[in-house]
C-alpha cells in the first residue's frame, strides 16, 4: 500500500501459519514462504523503479531485530515462539535484512 510517499508491506513470519499444514520442519526454517518471497522481490523491484517512494515500511508479525540469541531462547521456551535471533531462523531473517538494505542502497543510487 502507498501512502503519500512511503510503500507499506506487511509480511507474515510466523512460524507456523497454518494449523491445517502439518510438514515435518527441520532446523534450517524460512522465515518467509517462497510466495511472499516472490511477492517481496517483485514490490521492491516495483517501488525501486517508482520515483514517488522514498520509503518503505515492512510490518512483520515477530520482532525481526530482537535483542539477542539468548531473550530468543528465552522467548522460545516460554511462548514456543521462533524468533529471528534463535538459531533456526538466523539465516532466514538475515536474507531478508540483505534483501532490505540491497533495495535501500539501489534506492539512493537511483
């Protein structure tokens, strides 16, 4: 959603989305599916090329940049909740940092 000159785009990371999609995880786990990667690529590359953004808001459903990995072990004890400082999803949240700064830096380029 655009308004005035700042691009919203909410994400949802949760780790489990769906009580219906049981799949076995292991503990390499995405913090976003392959659509809402898709989907991301395509609105930042989107909002890159349109003059009009100078910002972009990303609404997440977890903290992406919690404290550290031990209130994110604290937080999966208590509420069984993964959030981006555990282990399990340090990659996946990290990409999704890179992906922000790339669009942020090509942005200032432009």
């Amino acid at each position: 959603k655009l308004v005035s000159d700042v691009a919203f785009l909410g994400l949802d990371t949760r780790f489990q989305r769906s009580f219906f999609e049981e799949k076995e995880r292991t503990h390499i786990v995405d913090l976003l599916g392959d659509s809402q990667n898709e989907f991301l690529d395509q609105k930042l590359e989107e909002w890159a090329n349109d003059k009009s953004v100078e910002r972009v808001v990303v609404l997440t459903s977890i903290p992406v940049m919690f404290q550290n990995p031990l209130m994110a072990h604290i937080a999966y004890i208590v509420e069984t909740e993964r959030y981006c400082a555990h282990p399990d999803l340090k990659v996946s949240c990290n990409q999704l940092i890179d992906k922000l700064i790339a669009f942020q830096v090509n942005s200032a380029k432009s």
